[in-house]
C-alpha cells in the first residue's frame, strides 16, 4: 500500500520548495522546474551522463546514463514535446508501512496531451523490490494530479540505432531551405532514396536533409509504423522507399 506524503522541488524564479502538498505540483509550469537532485561524476561510475539539445524546444535536459539519452531522443522524435524537466522533485511517500524518497526522471509537457512522468531503467531492473515501491509510488502521484505516468525501458536495438543515427541529422543542415521543397514535391508518389537523391545535387547535401526530414516526419517510409519501428541496422532503410507523410510540415 503506498500512501503520499509530500514533493520538495525548485523552481527558477523561486528557489526551493520543500515538503509541499502533492497538489502545489498542479500551479507548477514545467518549464520553470530546475533539477532538485544534480547527478555527480565519480571515480569508477558504470553510467556515462551529460546533456541533450532537445531539436524540438532548443533546451539542454539532462540524463544520468546512455539509456536516459535514448529516452529523450525518443520524446524528441515525437514531435509534441514543449518542455522536459530533468530530477524534477523529490517524493516523500510511505509503502507497506515503511517511509522512502523517491527522484523520478523526468516531467514532459505535450502539447495537446496529459503530462508525462517518466522514470527511465533496465528491463533487468524494473521488477525489482526497490523499482516496485518506487514506481508505484510514481504512479500514485501521476494519479492524483492527472498526469500520464511510464517506465521506460530499452527499447527494440534495430528501432534504437535507426533513431541514434537519425538523431544526428535532427538539426537543420546546410542548404535545406532550397533542398527541401524539391525532395517534398518528388514523394508525391514513391520512391526508392536512391532514386530520389538523384533528383537533386549536390548529393552530399541532399542525404542530410532527406534524414532531417525523416526524423522531422515530413517524410517516411510506408514499412515504418511510428514511432520509427525498423527491422536492421542504422542503414536499413536507405534502400527503402520513401513516400510524402500525410503530416507534412511547411519548409
């Protein structure tokens, strides 16, 4: 049985906040929530942190370990992404009788769509007793204030490497202005990518801004279900065929 107690978390402008009512969380704009925890580098740590520049809100968030990294190139990818907290509170809650603290991932607020708390781990460690109580309590609080609430895990290899290496073209390259109309106008119907990068030169600039537009979704392939499930390695799909996306994006 879990049972809520209390949030501390900071806020700039505002400072720290300790020990509130759950319920304070609902005036709380996530883009104001700075991290109440902050991940500190040791000598002999199995877990690579830094930060990621979010293509979508221009933000850094960020990430504690490789996985975290993918969680947040995932939510990128998803378009309806505006804000993502990183350590966002910490949680006082009790379960089975017993008090813990509790420092979800992060906070994500979407457009159009309920909050998101998300805490990021193995599938190894999930069904722990420790991730059990903790999630759980993760959970309880999602549901007092309304929000979605996921654990994330590692997702499909061949699905984590595509977007790892569309990740790397998330930005606007070089000469996508004049470049991108022309590859739009030749999805009308498919093509195969090859085909189509013979519609336009150089080459060495159209390929960055073909990728752009994949991890932007103005394009896609008719074998990709979202969000991006591929079946390979990070260069499966450069003999698919592309087609233009029903969502197509002004360029």
């Amino acid at each position: 049985m879990t049972q809520l107690y209390s949030v501390s978390y900071v806020t700039n402008p505002g400072g720290i906040t300790e020990d509130a009512p759950v319920t304070d969380l609902l005036r709380v704009p996530v883009s104001t929530i700075s991290p109440v925890r902050i991940p500190r580098s040791y000598k002999g740590q199995l877990h690579l942190g830094g930060k990621y520049l979010f293509e979508t809100t221009g933000q850094h968030v960020i990430f504690e370990s490789r996985l975290e990294q993918d969680a947040l190139r995932f939510l990128d990818h998803q378009r309806s992404v505006l804000q993502v907290a990183a350590q966002p509170i910490m949680l006082k809650f009790s379960f089975n009788g017993k008090n813990y603290v509790h420092y979800p991932d992060f906070l994500i607020e979407r457009q159009c769509q309920r909050n998101l708390l998300m805490n990021v781990r193995t599938k190894a460690y999930v069904s722990t007793p420790q991730a059990v109580r903790a999630f759980s309590a993760a959970q309880s609080l999602a549901d007092a204030l309304g929000w979605d609430y996921e654990t994330w895990s590692e997702p499909l290899t061949a699905m984590n490497l595509n977007l790892r290496f569309l990740g790397g073209f998330r930005f606007r390259p070089y000469g996508f202005l004049d470049l991108a109309p022309q590859l739009l106008r030749a999805c009308d119907q498919p093509i195969r990518l090859d085909d189509l990068c013979e519609r336009a030169r150089p080459e060495v600039l159209v390929r960055p801004v073909l990728f752009h537009l994949l991890w932007t979704r103005c394009v896609r392939s008719p074998a990709w279900p979202p969000p991006l499930s591929l079946s390979g390695h990070s260069r499966s799909f450069l003999s698919g065929s592309l087609s233009a996306s029903h969502e197509l994006r002004s360029v």
